[in-house]
C-alpha cells in the first residue's frame, strides 16, 4: 500500500510540475514594466506573458513610486492542494489587497476565498498569476 501511495505522490507532483509551466522564469519589477514599451515576462515554458498597461498603471496608483522597484510582477496566487482557498504574500502585495478588496493582512499575507479570488482576477488579470503547490 506504501508503495502505490508513493507513486501516486509522484504522479501528482509531475502534474503540479506540469500545471506551473506557466510561471515566469523570472518575475519583473513594476518600475521596470513601466519603462517597456510591450510589457512582458517569458514562462518557463518559453511562451511570452504580456501585461496590460491599464493594470500597470492601477498598481501604480496604489502603491508609493519609491517602491515600484520592489514589487515584482506577476503576482503570484499560491492555491494549495490542502486548503480550499488561496494565499499573497507580501508588503506591497497586502496593500494591494487592501485597496482592490478591502481585506486585511496577517504577517504579510492574506488567505483568500473564491470570491475574492475572482474580484482579483477580474480586476488584475495580466499582473496575477496562479501557482499550484504541493505540501
């Protein structure tokens, strides 16, 4: 019985693996993003992830110019295979939060539920991103 619950964590691992192709091989800062005339990060899967500049420009809004530097981009929604919702973390990310939601944060994060998770995305759909973990 072990052994077939081994494999099936394996399995499921090389799924989760395969659901994050598209995360960036590197996240970008706001500033940065700002400067570029086709804003854009490369997955690792190769494939070109474009922003929107309309949503740039809100993130600008609301986060101080002095920390454009800090807050990287795409922002990542950690959904995790134990819980039913999704987790942020991050300073500049919570007052994000705090502004499009109107939620509170904890240590630097906030444990979202589907609802909120669809205002987010509906609101910033180019400069969030999902990412699948495994515990």
């Amino acid at each position: 019985m072990t052994e077939n619950f081994r494999r099936a964590d394996r399995l499921l691992k090389k799924q989760i693996v395969s659901l994050n192709r598209h995360i960036p091989r590197e996240r970008k800062p706001l500033a940065d993003l700002l400067n570029e005339k086709k804003p854009h990060v490369y997955g690792a899967d190769g494939a070109r992830h474009r922003f929107h500049r309309s949503e740039l420009d809100k993130l600008a809004k609301i986060i101080p110019k002095s920390e454009y530097k800090k807050l990287k981009l795409p922002i990542y929604i950690e959904i995790d295979s134990v819980s039913s919702g999704a987790r942020i973390t991050g300073n500049l990310e919570c007052q994000i939060l705090r502004k499009i939601l109107d939620v509170e944060c904890e240590n630097n994060e906030v444990f979202l539920y589907r609802p909120y998770i669809r205002i987010l995305r509906n609101e910033l759909p180019s400069t969030t991103q999902y990412i699948f973990l495994v515990r």
